[in-house]
C-alpha cells in the first residue's frame, strides 16, 4: 500500500531530505527556494501590464508539493504512533489531497462538499472523520449513505441527532481543551467538559450508540504545549469513564493546532511522551490526529501585483528628529496591490497572521531571493504601507514595512507560507475573484513518483 513508502522511510533519510533543502548540494537539480523562484519569476516576466488582458496580471500561488512530502517525513520521525487525518478546510487544493492520499493520510471533513471531494479521488469512507460536532441532518444522512462511520459530538442533542439519522456511526467523544494560547480558540464553541462526559456517555447507551473513541483540539496555531498534556489526561480520564458504561475505546484523536515552525518538534515530543505515559503503544489503543496548518502552510508562496501608488509627503516628520535625519520631510507610498483581506489574506483577519511582503521584481528586475527583496530597519529606507484592491478601508496587509528598492505600478510582491486559511476563506466582493492559478513544483523526487510527474 502507499503507506509502506513511508512506514520504510527512516530518520536517515528524513535528515537527508532537510540536508539538501537547506544547504543545497543536491546532485538532482535546484533546491526548493531555486523552483520556487523560477516558478514565480517566469510568470511574471510573461506578464506585460501596460497592454496586458484584464485579468493576467491577477495574483497567483506557486505550490511546492515537495515540501508537502518533507513535512508529512517530519510527522512521521517525530510523531510515528500518530496517524495523520488531513484537515481539509485548512486548504482543499486538489493537488495536495492527491499527494496526501498517496502519502496514505486520512482526512478530517467538517462538511458534505469536503467528504465527497475526498471520496471522488477514491480514498476509502473508513479514511475520513466528519469532525464536525454539530452536523447538519442532512449531511448526517449523506454520509450514512456513503458509509462515512466516524463523527464527533460533544452534546446530548447531536446524540439524538445521531440516534435518530445515524445509529451505527462510530462516534468519538470531544472534550474541551484549555486553548487560551492558540491563535484561533475553538474550545469557546466546541468540546464537552469534563463534568459532562460521563452523562454524555450514559446517554449514548441507553440510546444503544457505539461510542469508539475520544477527541480534542487544543486550538489552531497552539502555542503551549502544556495544552497537549492535560487534554490527553483528560482523554484518558474518559476512556476510564467509558469503560464502565461498556464502550471499549479503540481511538484517540488528538486534533490539529500544530505549527510548522520550529515549536513543532517540541510540541511533538511533549504529546509523544504524554502518549507514551497515558496511552502506550501496548494499550493497542489507535492515535490519530487532525493537522491542517501543519501540512498547507509553507508550501505556498503568493505573488502580487502592485496595481496602484499614492505618494505621501509626511510633514509630521520634520517633527521628528529621529525618524527623520536632517529634519526633511520624509516621503513615504501606499502601494495597492490584487490581493487584500477580502482575499487570499483572509487569514489576516480569520487567521490573525501577519503576512510579510517581499519583493519579486522592481523596476523589471528580478529581486526574489536576494538581500533587496527583503524588508529592512533602516530609516534611510523607503517606508510603504500595502492596501488590497477593495474600497474597504480594513483592507490593508501592512501598516508600515522599509525595502531599499524604490516600488512602483507593475512591479511584484511575494508572500511566503501563504498555504494555510488563505485561499479557502476568500471572498468575491467588489467582484474581485478568488479563484487564483496555483503553479505547482515538486522539489521532492519521492513526491514527483507518488503523483506519477516526472
Ligand atoms: N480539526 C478540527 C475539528 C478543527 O476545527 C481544525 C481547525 O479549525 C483542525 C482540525 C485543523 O487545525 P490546524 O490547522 O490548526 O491543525
């Protein structure tokens, strides 16, 4: 099966993997961030903008999936008993569920379009999980037809939602978590407590329910690892309490909220050895988990056309001594670009990011990796803000950033990690469209065989 390509892979080769990412040497071809900027650039030099048709010079992604592969390698060297269920809101971009299918993940669906995306590419009804603890009927009954046995719930109405539209589903039970240190809180919304879980679990058998396992979600872009720990205690509690009810729980599902920083690997091993202590491998107790951000975020890179520049004199300057050396006015621009909030940076608002612009080309040259194309402290600097295309004033990316290089209509922007609630909340106003090219690269060559490209 596809899972063995991974269940063979071992930390040497992971290493191998990142080795050749970062300090290049690999005898095959470019590293990723050569691709990536290929990528980027022969689009844009494809792209004439005083004559161009409406339209061309729109935004666009390029995907490298190859970091899709070496993250999904990172998953398995640092958390090797938990199985991965995608979570597909985070990015549905075909292209990634396919390498992710043949990767042998599962997928976590909160909706009826996302399980049955998942099921037209052929994944098997027992590799999704609609964690969504408060389904719609309809959707209850759309996969009931479709064999899609695994749900969650954490209240006594969506048990007899359930008991009524479902009965033989597999159901796991999410409990709260404390996530006041994640970027987006959920708990506010979902998850039974603690002093709930054992009247939710009597009710589900007296209604002859088949509860099979527990769940949580310690809220996305998590911070404190700590939140890991007492969610798989709690869990444990739970499985405890489950059993005297007579429900042998088989699964534990410990959600999303995983970064793809550097925190990862820590997060990582304070959750492995909470397992290992609440849940160890000889308990035969299942782990899976719900990533979403993990996967999607530093895959993409969005690139942006600066459509418009308003120049501004800042006479408050001569004010200041210190911003401003020698006392004159310093002139500083707003630069609009196709792209804004009410678009792929959605995830400013929905996501609370802070997307960081880089420059692509200025003035038709080609800066995309080098030290220009950075933002810089310096106050000798030019000073810019970056608005979006849409008449609202919230729609702004950046209040304040420097680059040496002088930024004008036509010239380019890029962002990076870019993958993750961005392209998948935006929306039409202003008639402007979400619906972006995304050039695909592959900087694996593992990756590239899986997806069957050469
Ligand atoms: N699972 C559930 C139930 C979620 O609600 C979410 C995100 O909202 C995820 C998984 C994915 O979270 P993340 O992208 O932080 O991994």
């Amino acid at each position: 099966s596809n899972n063995q390509v991974f269940l063979k892979t071992s930390a040497n080769d992971f290493l191998d993997h990142h080795h050749d990412a970062h300090y290049g040497g690999r005898p095959t071809g470019p590293s990723p961030k050569e691709l990536i900027g290929n990528a980027l650039r022969q689009r844009v030099e494809s792209v004439d903008y005083e004559y161009c048709d409406p339209g061309e010079e729109d935004t666009f992604f390029v995907a490298d999936l190859g970091e899709v592969y070496r993250q999904h390698l990172r998953w398995k060297l640092n958390l090797p008993r938990v199985k991965p269920f995608y979570a597909v809101k985070c990015n549905p971009d075909p292209k990634l569920l396919e390498l992710l299918s043949a990767l042998g993940t599962g997928f976590d669906c909160a909706s009826k379009a996302e399980i049955e995306q998942v099921l037209r590419m052929g994944v098997d009804p027992s590799r999704i999980i609609y964690a969504q603890p408060c389904k719609t009927n309809s959707y209850v009954r759309y996969v009931a037809s479709q064999g899609v046995r695994q749900m969650t719930f954490d209240n006594t109405d969506e048990l007899r939602k359930i008991a009524r539209l479902f009965p033989g589903a597999e159901l796991f039970l999410r409990i709260l978590t404390d996530d006041s240190s994640s970027l987006c809180r959920l708990s506010l919304k979902f998850g039974a407590s603690l002093d709930s879980t054992d009247g939710l679990l009597a009710l589900a058998h007296e209604l002859g329910l088949n509860v099979v396992g527990v769940s949580f979600h310690v809220g996305s872009g998590a911070a404190d690892s700590r939140a890991f720990l007492k969610a798989v205690q709690d869990a444990q509690t739970v499985f405890q309490q489950a059993a005297t009810y007579g429900f042998a729980l088989k699964t534990l599902d410990v959600g999303g909220g995983f970064c793809s920083d550097n925190s990862f690997e820590q997060m990582a091993g304070v959750l492995r050895e909470a397992l290992d202590d609440y849940f160890p491998a000889h308990s035969g107790i299942n782990i899976i988990a719900e990533p979403g951000r993990y996967y999607a975020s530093t895959a993409y890179t969005l690139a942006c056309n600066v459509i418009a520049r308003r120049t501004i004199r800042d006479m408050a300057a001569s004010d200041s001594e210190a911003s401003s050396p020698g006392g004159q006015n310093e002139t500083s621009y707003m630069l609009y670009i196709n792209d804004g909030l009410y678009g792929n940076f959605s995830s400013i608002m929905f996501d609370h990011q802070h997307p960081i612009a880089k420059v692509l080309r200025a003035g038709g040259q080609a800066l995309y990796g080098t030290p220009a194309a950075e933002r810089t402290n310096s106050h000798h600097a030019i000073e810019y803000s970056i608005w979006g295309p849409t008449c609202d004033g919230i729609d702004r990316i950046t209040e304040r950033i420097r680059f040496h290089v002088a930024l004008d209509v036509g010239d380019w922007l890029y962002f990076e990690d870019m993958g993750a609630y961005t392209k998948c909340s935006a929306t039409t106003f202003n008639g402007f469209s979400n619906e972006h090219d995304v050039i695909y690269v592959c900087s694996e060559p593992g990756a590239k065989a899986l997806l069957g490209v050469h």
